[in-house]
C-alpha cells in the first residue's frame, strides 16, 4: 500500500506543526502551488515527512536538480511522441477558458512530475546506501525558491466525490494502473469531468501497450541515473529513519513504490499534454527557474 500504516495521506488543509513547516517549504523549494501524493503519504507517519524533508531539501534547491528534471522531462515527451495520441479535446465539451485552464493545470504537473520521479530516486538511493557515481554538475548554484505566478493552482475534487461519473472514473483508474489512491493530477483534472472522461477513454488503451511499459521502465532508470549523478547526495539512512521512531523497511516499500508509479504519471501527463501542444515546445520548461542571487562575497 502507498500508505504508512497508521492514518491515511494528511490533506494540505489538516496539516499542523512541522507537517505544515514541511508543506511550506515543498512549495517554496520545488516552485509549485499543492503538495503530492508523496508528501502527504509520508505525512502520515509521525516524524517520518520531516526526517526525509530535511535530508532531500539542500538537493533539491540546485540547479543540477533542476536541470536533471528537465531532461527527464524531454525524455518523456520524446518517449510520449511515440505512443500514439489520446485524441481528447475533439470530444471534450469545454468552453475556451476551461480549455485554457486544463492546458495550465496540464503545465502544472507537467512541471513538478519529473521532480518527483527524480526525488523519490534519490530518497530510495540514499536509503540502499548508494553514493552517487559520479560527481554533478552546477553544485553550487541554487535556484530562486518560490511560486511562479502564472502557474495554475492544484486545485483538486475529493478523493471520494459526489458525483457518479467522477466517481466512475476514479475507480476505474485506480483499477487500471493498479493504484491504492488517486494521484493528484487525476483529482485535478477532475475538475473538467467533459475533459476527463474522453482523455481517460483515451489515455487507457496506450497504457496497456508494450511500448508504454518500456517507456515507463526506461524513464524509472534513467531517473535513478540521473539522481546517482547529483552534486549533493541525499544524507538520509536507514538508521536515521529509525531514530526519528519509524519504520525504514516500511518507508523503503513505499518509496519504491512510488518510484515505480511515478513514471506513469509522468507518461500521461506528456500524452495528455501533446493533444494541446507539440513535443518540442513541451520538452522544455514551462517554468523555467531563475538563479538564486548571491550575496556580497559570494555567499548564497
């Protein structure tokens, strides 16, 4: 299961104490407007979110983590070109401005999936006790913490909704790639059932190819390439993790677990996302990150 065994994912809206310092700085460090699914399961656990929290974050505020998740990016998209199209907005009964939001909430999670394909690698790392292979590029240099202002909101339907039709399509995704909870782009998405609907009748026949699959295989091991090769390695053990109180073996589950469902994610939303867009303006950023401005003499 994705989650840690005592509660249930903590909602951005429960969050208290360290678990909301943790939010707070999850927005500021990866540039994006929700916490995910990952967080919040690990959330559900005690001291666990802010034990792993405090050992990713140095990492994370790189411009070598930065730019390996834009080439995860890319290969996603160069990955995606190849699979065939979902065809959804011929079907999808949407008005410009929803058309337009769908588009944006699309470069939401087009932004920080590869992210966190790349940090839950990075964690699961850590925790096999591999050092990285080879020394990164650009260790020095941090990225701007904070927002985009442009970016879309992750806004989300509730996990269990109200109305059948979402609810339908709920069940059948989690049926369909075998998940325990429904990701947070699917939830968001939710908020255009017009759109949704007919992008999920015609997401689910590619992820059943064999093509797909291999995508997806590639993309989890190029992930875990690229965080080995990292300037910061992540100090993060298994003995750490035990004397914040938890269980290591039960956050290497759930981490690998995630690292194995994430590249699907990150897959759908490329498939999703070529219906509006061609692959060589999706391979890039949709939000660039600016460098972080160094003080007098050089500190950052």
């Amino acid at each position: 299961m994705l989650g840690l065994g005592r509660s249930g994912p903590v909602a951005e809206h429960e969050a208290s104490g360290e678990t909301e310092r943790v939010y707070h700085e999850v927005r500021q460090t990866l540039r994006v407007t929700g916490v995910n699914l990952i967080f919040r399961t690990w959330a559900a656990s005690g001291r666990l979110l802010p034990t792993v929290w405090d050992a990713l974050r140095p990492s994370l505020e790189t411009r070598a983590f930065e730019d390996a998740a834009d080439r995860l990016r890319a290969e996603a998209v160069r990955a995606g070109d190849t699979l065939g199209r979902v065809g959804a907005p011929a079907h999808a009964r949407l008005g410009q401005s929803q058309a337009a939001q769908v588009r944006d909430a699309l470069d939401l999670y087009r932004y920080v999936t590869p992210k966190l394909l790349l940090l839950a690698s990075a964690v699961r790392l850590a925790l096999d006790g591999e050092a990285p292979a080879r020394p990164g590029a650009g260790g020095d240099e941090r990225i701007l913490p904070g927002v985009p202002g442009r970016m879309y909101p992750m806004e989300m339907v509730p996990e269990e909704p109200d109305e059948d039709r979402i609810r339908d399509l709920f069940r059948d995704i989690r049926e369909t790639l075998g998940l325990d909870r429904v990701n947070s782009v699917y939830r968001t998405l939710a908020l255009w059932p017009d759109y949704l609907e007919p992008a999920w009748r015609g997401l689910k026949p590619l992820t059943g190819a064999a093509g797909y699959r291999e995508a997806a295989d590639l993309l989890r091991e190029r992930s875990r390439e690229l965080a080995g090769g990292l300037p910061q390695p992540v100090p993060l053990s298994r003995e750490q993790v035990k004397e914040a109180g938890e269980d290591a073996d039960e956050l290497v589950r759930t981490t690998e677990k995630f690292e194995g469902l994430i590249p699907g994610v990150v897959l759908n939303v490329v498939l999703f996302a070529l219906d509006w867009d061609g692959a060589e303006a999706l391979a890039r950023s949709p939000f660039p990150a600016p460098a972080r401005a160094s003080a007098p003499g050089g500190a950052a």
